[in-house]
C-alpha cells in the first residue's frame, strides 16, 4: 500500500484566516497589520493567498500572492508592498503543515517568513524574522485562526 506525497495531500492552509491580535507578537509600527484576513485557495499547482484588512496606520491592505507549489518565484501584486524586498520565493516541504517564503533585495535574504498549520488545523502561525519595509530588524508573529 502506499502513501501519497506530501506535495499530493490537500494543503491544510486552504480556507479563510483571520488575524488574532491577542495571540499576536506584532509591533506597532504603522505599515503593520491591526486586521486582517487571508483566504487561500489551491489552483491546480499554485496556491493563491488574498490578504486583505487595515495597516497600524489606517491604511488598507490589499493584497494577491500567487505561490507555486513546486517552489520558486512568488508573484504579489496589490498595495501595499508587504515585503522588505524586490522578489519573494517559495521554498517547499515535504510537511504539508509547513511553508517558508524568503523575501530577497538584490538577490540576498533579507527576510523569512515561516507559516504553520497547527496538528488541529485551526491556527496558522505565521513567524517573520529579518527587515521590515523600513530596514529596520523585525521579529513578529502572527497568529491567524481558522473561519
């Protein structure tokens, strides 16, 4: 009998998340989020991550991932920029409950962003560690429940 890949097991991000403030590590700076929502779909071999909800400041957050699964170049598109970066790429894992997407400036790391499906599969933990947008160090954690 065999068992399935884990890049063939449905994704355990798929659905709607919504940031949990209270749980959150989240500083206050103004290009941070306050609220926000993802919904994340699978299409075929990428998966799609629209964020939307309100920065520290006010401002609003509208954004559209476009992550291959496979690995490799992430395409954003919306406002505003959510990276400290000019290009973002996915890296693979073989847990199905695990992702990683390093945002690049010039072609070097400047920031990994970790996201965990908890065993429950009702929390995503999202962990950023590198620059923010402003070049400032960062070391944030958000944590998102399940809709």
């Amino acid at each position: 009998m065999s068992t399935p890949s884990a890049r063939s097991v449905i994704d355990p991000s798929v659905g709607t998340w919504k940031l949990n403030p209270d749980k959150s590590k989240i500083p206050n700076v103004p290009s941070f989020p306050k609220a926000i929502t993802l919904v994340i779909e699978e299409h075929g071999d990428v998966r799609e991550v629209k964020s939307t909800g309100t920065q520290i400041d006010g401002s609003p957050i509208s954004l559209r991932y476009t992550i291959p699964k496979q690995g490799g170049v992430v395409r954003i598109e919306g406002k505003p920029s959510p990276a400290a970066g000019d290009s973002a790429v996915f890296k693979p894992s073989d847990n199905p409950c695990v992702s990683e997407i390093a945002t690049l400036r010039n072609g070097k790391e400047v920031q990994t962003q970790r996201s965990v499906v908890s065993e429950d599969g009702n929390t995503l933990t999202v962990t950023t560690t590198g620059l923010d947008p402003e070049g400032r160090p960062t070391d944030r954690v958000a944590v998102l429940d399940k809709q």
